[in-house]
C-alpha cells in the first residue's frame, strides 16, 4: 500500500462543504450537572452533590448577600422558570449584545424515562450575579461548579453556534485505489459558545474538537505528499464506566432518581464492589464479581434491570396515592423471604465465597485456598472441619482470586513482617489490614502508598512513612480534649467525638475553641448526615 502511494500521486477528488449549526445542551439536572463536573472539572459525583449543597444552602460568606446562589440541586427537570428566561434574555443581552439573544425562549424535551419534573432544573438564583463577582469569595471548587452552572444555564437561551464544515476526498496510489479524507471546521458564528470564551481562548477552541483550518485548493488539483505513516490499530473494548458514565446509564434505564445516583455510586465503592482506577474508571474487585455472580444466578429477577425499574415506577404510584405501600411490600416480600430460606438449604458456603483451592500446604499438608471473606479476599490454610482452626490472611491488592498461584498465597502468611526498630526501641511491622497494606507502631496505623507492598516495604522507608504520617496528624488535629478532638477536615475545621463530627457554626473560630466551647456545640448541633428527632408530644 505506502509503496503504490508513494510511487503515485495523490488528487482531489471531491470538495464537501456543509454549514451545519449546534445548539446548546439543556439546562442541569442533577445527572447531568454530575456527568459535567465529572468530565470538565473532575469531580466525583459525591463531591459534586456536597459542593452543590453547599451553593445551595449558602454556606458561604458574601458581603451584602444572604441565601444560595442556585436552586434546589436534586431534580430531574430541564425546565426554566419564566423568571429565569427573562433574566437569562436580560444578562445576555447586556453582557454579549442583541445579536445574541434569541426571539422566543427555547425550550428543551425531558428525555429521561420516568421523569417526576418536581423541580425546574439547576441554576443560578439570580444571574445577574457573575462567576467573576463571587468567586473570590467562594472555596476554589465551590466557584468552579458555580461557574459551570451559571454558562450552563445562559448558554440554553443563547442562538444557535454556525461552523463550516468542509471534506476533502483524496485518491491515491498509482491507480487511484486508495480513498483518504480530511476534514476541517470554521466558525461563522459563535453563538451560545460565546459564554465559554474567556480572554485566552477563542470559539474555535471552544469546540473541543481538533482545529483544522484545511488550506484553498481546486477539485481535480494534484496534492504533493509530504509524509505517510503506516500504523496498525486493533479493536479496542468498551471502556470501563467512570462514576459520571455509570449515572448516565443508570438514568437511560429508568434506574434510580437524582436523590440516589451520588449514594449509590458511593455505597459500591464504600462496600469494596468496585475501586477506583487512577484514571476515573470503575473496576470491579473480586468482591463485587462474586457478590454479583452470587445474586445473578439464586436472585435474577431482583437484580435484573427491568425489575428495579419496576420498583422505581411503583414508589412513583405509590407517592401520587395510586397504590399502597403495604401491598407493594407485601408483593415482594413474601416470595423473597420464601427464595431466601431455599438457599440457605440448598447454598454451600464454598459456593457462596467462590472458595478455589489452590495446592497443599508444605508445612502442614492442609489444603490452601483463597474465597471472599466478610473484610475481602483471603487465603486460608486448613478447613473449618479441621480440629486446629485455619489460618487466615489477607490478599495483597492487585492479586486476583482466579489468578493467584500457591507460592504467592503462601507468602501472605509471612505477614506481619517486623521491619525493625526506631530510635526509642518501638517495632515497626509491615502488613496487610481491611483497607490495604501498612506500617504499624505502637498503637499508630500508617498506609503505605500504591507503589510499596508490605513485602517490600524496608524500614528506612517506614520511618519516613510514619514521620510524613504524624506530621500531617499533628497539622490536622487543633485540639484534643479527651474523646474531643478539633480537626481540620477537607472542607475546614469541624468536631468529632466519638464517631460523630459536628459543624462548627460560623464565625466561630476554630483555633481558639474550649472544651466547654466544644461541648455545647454538640449539645446544640445534630451530627453531620443526622437529623434531630421531634420531641413527642405529652398526652
């Protein structure tokens, strides 16, 4: 192929020139906001939800302004109040002039199966207040999600973007038998992308797509060829769901509602069913494959797509007062308890971990095997029939159930590994624990980063891992009054006791709190994610 084309010429066959128009996506809903900040800020959806939250509630401070600055962030609309087209028309028409407004406002067509609309969709309460004006006031993240939502928002009541696409067909080889194209865009003008430009970037770039400007030349012309790079290239898989991709797939099917997509992308995570990779995409852990196997093949028809589908447009009658909730329950739980107690008859427990043995045991001749424990993949030596208990160990992260040999499984039970000593005569020891490999002294627990296995971990290394490891404790910690402790957390200073954190109320600050301070404010305050509940009424 490169010597015919090399040896012949290449033409210009034909000249495809189209003016096509784009036009802005619709208003946020609480999907799309987190598809969004997904893809163009790098948020995960809990940290969109919190950060939105926030805007909401106002937990903020801004001279001369009180409230939130957007509007109720769980809904499923893509609907704009008039209020807000009218001020939309105002703000873009000062800000970018008349030729930018539009006639009539554009409305826009919910395409998500079992839409409730109990809200408008997400935006600015008052538009009028610019990203600009309130930025400096704002946490970094909190102005970058405002910002997204105000252009957002202006953007759905803009006109329409124009670009010039244009095609060129090349033929080429000595007898013309190869077909090459090359395409090349122009914007005519920039419509709604207008809101996204800032001084360092122009409409074109704007696009997200490649700019290539393709050069005046005549249909017939004979093209010099310059280079020609052969590659091969092979079928690639589906790509992985990132958390952004996974609601939006979850919303095509009619699953879950915007109160529910953050928590439950969280709780899979959470619950070790899937880990994060380092870029953005969900992998499911051993863990999740055998729980999923699990309840694919004993309970299909609750895990299957169409019935929690169903279960979603059954709360949905169930709110509108069309049917009760007793009879719905009712209706699934009955044959579910029924399903439950067969299993537990005819369900091994090996077959339930996924139990896969591997060998014997040099030392002791008892067989090795590794299966799903309550805290994840372990390998165990002997069996519960045994009249001396098993020994258990934790599998390194990485390893897999259906890929790990004998030799490797065995090399768990070395752990802990006692690396040496420090200075005060303290042993540190290298292991495996519930949330990953660590370094351990005294009482201290410090992870070890992706990079270093227990195996490998020595204790120069250690000693540094534990110095960083309190030096970030001692930044992190204000105050410690017995179980009271003031720390400073991602999103600022707040009180934990126990397992509980309280907000510190504002204005109050933290560095110069007591332990009285400290107590009446989690006597006055419910902890975060917890309500106060009513006091009951005498009789």
């Amino acid at each position: 192929m490169t010597q015919s084309i090399r040896a012949g010429e290449c033409v210009l066959k034909e000249i495809d020139e189209r003016e096509a128009s784009r036009n802005p996506a619709a208003p946020f809903t609480t999907s799309t906001l987190q598809q969004e900040a997904s893809n163009k800020l790098g948020f995960s959806v809990k940290k969109t939800m919190l950060i939105a939250q926030q805007l909401y509630e106002g937990n903020f401070e801004i001279p001369d302004y009180s409230g939130g600055l957007i509007t109720y962030m769980r809904t499923d609309s893509v609907t704009l109040s008039k209020e807000a087209l009218a001020m939309a028309n105002e703000v873009i028409e000062k800000r970018f002039g008349n030729e930018f407004t539009l006639e009539k406002p554009r409305s826009f067509r919910n395409r998500t199966k079992n839409a409730q609309e109990a809200h408008e969709a997400i935006r600015p309460v008052n538009l009028e207040i610019l990203p600009d004006q309130v930025i400096p006031h704002l946490e970094r993240d909190q102005g970058r999600l405002y910002g997204l939502i105000w252009k957002r928002t202006l953007a759905t009541q803009m006109k329409a973007a124009k670009i010039a696409r244009t095609t060129f067909r090349i033929n080429a080889g000595e007898k013309s038998e190869y077909q090459f194209e090359a395409k090349g865009q122009q914007i005519l003008f920039p419509g709604f992308l207008k809101v996204y430009m800032d001084s360092s970037s122009d409409a074109q770039s704007v696009l997200g797509e490649k700019d290539l400007l393709l050069p005046r030349v005549e249909q017939g012309q004979r093209l010099p060829l310059k280079d020609l790079n052969a590659e091969q290239l092979f079928t690639k898989p589906p790509p992985r769901y990132s958390e952004a991709s996974l609601v939006k797939k979850l919303e095509s099917q009619g699953i879950g509602r915007p109160s529910t997509f953050a928590p439950t992308i969280s709780t899979i995570q959470n619950r070790g069913y899937v880990e994060l990779l380092e870029d953005k995409r969900l992998k499911p852990t051993d863990m999740g494959e055998v729980v999923t196997d699990f309840l694919t093949n004993h309970f299909n028809e609750i895990v299957n797509l169409g019935f929690t589908a169903k279960i979603e447009r059954n709360f949905d009658r169930i709110a509108r007062g069309e049917e009760g909730w007793m009879d719905m329950m009712e209706g699934f739980y009955h044959p579910f308890h029924g399903r439950i107690e067969e299993k537990k008859e005819t369900v091994t427990r090996d077959e339930a971990v996924k139990r896969r043995v591997l060998g014997s045991d040099p030392d002791s001749g008892k067989p090795v095997s590794v299966s799903i424990g309550r805290y994840g993949p372990m390998v165990q030596i002997g069996t519960r029939e045994d009249v001396e208990k098993p020994r258990f160990a934790s599998l390194p992260k990485g390893s897999s159930l259906t890929e790990i040999t004998l030799e490797e499984a065995l090399e768990c039970f070395k752990l802990p590994r006692t690396l040496g000593e420090n200075e005060d005569g303290e042993e540190i020891q290298a292991n495996i624990g519930r949330f990953g490999p660590y370094v351990r002294i005294g009482k201290e627990f410090f992870s070890l980063p992706k990079d270093l296995g227990p195996m490998d971990v020595e204790l120069d290394q250690a000693l540094e891992i534990i110095r960083e490891g309190r030096e970030a404790k001692a930044k992190k910690t204000l105050h410690q009054f017995g179980e009271i402790q003031v720390l400073n957390g991602r999103y600022g200073p707040y009180i934990k006791k126990g397992k509980d954190n309280y907000r510190i109320p504002k204005g109050t600050d933290a560095e110069s709190l007591d332990e009285e301070t400290c107590l009446q404010i989690i006597k006055d305050n419910p902890p975060t994610g917890k309500r106060r509940g009513r006091a009951k009424k005498g009789s």
